[in-house]
C-alpha cells in the first residue's frame, strides 16, 4: 500500500468516525450579512511590501503571473479548490496546518496556500501562526508585526493591530517573531476562542488557516485540534518516513482530516514539486 493510499483509509476512517461532531471552528459560522459588520469590530489589516526576489528566494508565490512558477502555481490553485470545495461542504471555517515533524515545508504550504486562496475576493483569508515555539510566517516573510500574536494571547491588547497582509487586502496574516516555551498553556486559554470569535465579527465571511507545531514534536497540536474544524497534513517525500507518517495519522485520528499535502513528490509533472491528497466521500 502505498502513502497516500495509507493516508486514504486512514482519513476515511477518521472523517465516518468523527462525521456527527461539531467543533470549535463553528465560531466562525457566518452569522450576519457582510454589509452589517460593525465599523468598530472591523478588522482591516496593514498592507505591508515584500521584494520579488524575496519570494523567489523563499519559494513564495506572491505574484501568481511569474510563468516560471506557473506549474507550483496551478499545483496550489487545484489543493485550493479541493480544500475550498471540501470545506463548503462540511461547512468548515477553520483548518489547522501541521505535519509529522520538522522540516516537512508546513510554512511554507500554509502561506502560499493562504496567498492562492485570497485571490479569490468573495471572502477574506486569515492566516495565524500558532506554532509559536518556532514562529515561523513573519521570519519567512521578513516582516516585524505591530503587535505579536503571543503578546495578545498572553493577555495584551490591539487586536485589531494583529493582522497584516502581503500580496492582497483581503489577506489577514498574524504572527509572532519571539518563541515561548509555553505555547500549549497560552493556546488553552479562553483567548484563543475569543480570537476566532472577533475574526467572525470583524472580517468578511473569513476562512482561517492555523499554522501548527509539528504533531510528533510537542501537544500543541493536539491542544487546537479540538477546536477546529479539520487538519490538513503535510508530508514531505524523502523526509517524512512511513513509520512517522502513520504516527501522525493515528495521533490525528480522533479528527477530521480534510487531506493530505505532499511535499518534494518525484510523481509530478514536469516543474511540479508539490502534490496532493483528498479523503474521497
């Protein structure tokens, strides 16, 4: 059996198991028409610069007409459209990130992810970095937040100053610079809820990508993963092993599993480094 058919059944499994439960991403149901947000609980967030050569070093896809990205281009359009059509379906709003271990390209899947999906205007995009022992988004994207992600879930302030975007205004992105050792404790707290619930009020119809820790390396991730609505996995050809991926997926079990990413995959196309799965009803 190969990988992604071991990641098929697998998710199979878990989506019939966990089919009737509801869970914490229905604070983000959309509960009232965009028209009537409160000019007072609207998030706007800051547009901020980031040079082409930038991306180009960091394999992000910021400018989708760049043709010598178009293959990892149409690779991110079609897993958006599949996660997209999987989570109108389900009525899903938030879906965490996260992978088996280190260095499976979770990052940077969450953002150039999050950058196909908010080309799409009807609807705004919300990126939150909670792998916060190792913070990773505003590294990437060589940006120093007004307010960081940590100092709000710690009890701060500003939470309309969170967010900024890159590429696109309908792109909300918060995050930190500044690791804690005490990530599974400050994503436990009513804070992280209260988060979700003033996205639901502020932004427009939102979607929330959350970029999570590794599941094999700490609990951080099994501390959200009741809260959302479903978990994207990335694995990563030639770095992930068979033993840790189906780690993961058992650790992952008790929750939906909208898919699975593939990272580095040698069965693509000519330009393509990048793959994907879905769990098929």
């Amino acid at each position: 059996m190969s990988i992604i058919e071991h990641a098929l059944k697998k998710s199979r499994t878990s989506e019939q198991a966990n089919r009737p439960r509801r869970t914490g991403g229905d604070a983000l149901e959309r509960t009232q028409p965009v028209a009537t947000i409160d000019p007072e609980l609207r998030i706007v967030p800051l547009s901020v610069r980031i040079d082409s050569s930038l991306c180009r070093e960091r394999r992000l896809l910021l400018d989708a007409r760049d043709e010598s990205d178009s293959a990892t281009v149409a690779a991110y359009r079609m897993l958006r459209t599949r996660l997209l059509q999987r989570a109108r379906a389900k009525d899903w709003r938030v879906i965490a990130v996260t992978s088996a271990g280190p260095n499976d390209g979770k990052t940077l899947t969450a953002l150039n992810l999050a950058l196909s999906m908010a080309r799409d205007k009807s609807r705004e995009i919300v990126l939150l970095d909670l792998d916060m022992r190792n913070p990773s988004v505003c590294r990437v994207l060589d940006v120093q937040p007004r307010h960081e992600l940590r100092d709000y879930l710690e009890g701060g302030e500003h939470l309309r100053e969170l967010f900024f975007s890159v590429g696109s205004d309908n792109l909300l992105i918060a995050g930190s610079t500044r690791p804690t050792q005490h990530a599974s404790e400050l994503l436990a707290s009513p804070r992280f809820e209260e988060l979700l619930r003033s996205l639901r009020q502020g932004a427009v119809d939102p979607v929330v990508l959350i970029d999570l820790p590794p599941v094999l390396l700490t609990d951080d991730a099994l501390v959200v993963a009741p809260k959302v609505d479903a978990v994207l996995l990335v694995v990563s050809e030639g770095v992930t092993s068979r033993a840790e991926f189906a780690k993961a997926l058992d650790v992952l079990s008790e929750f939906p599993i909208i898919g699975v990413a593939l990272n580095r995959a040698a069965e693509t196309a000519p330009g393509y480094d990048y793959s994907y799965n879905f769990n098929a009803d």
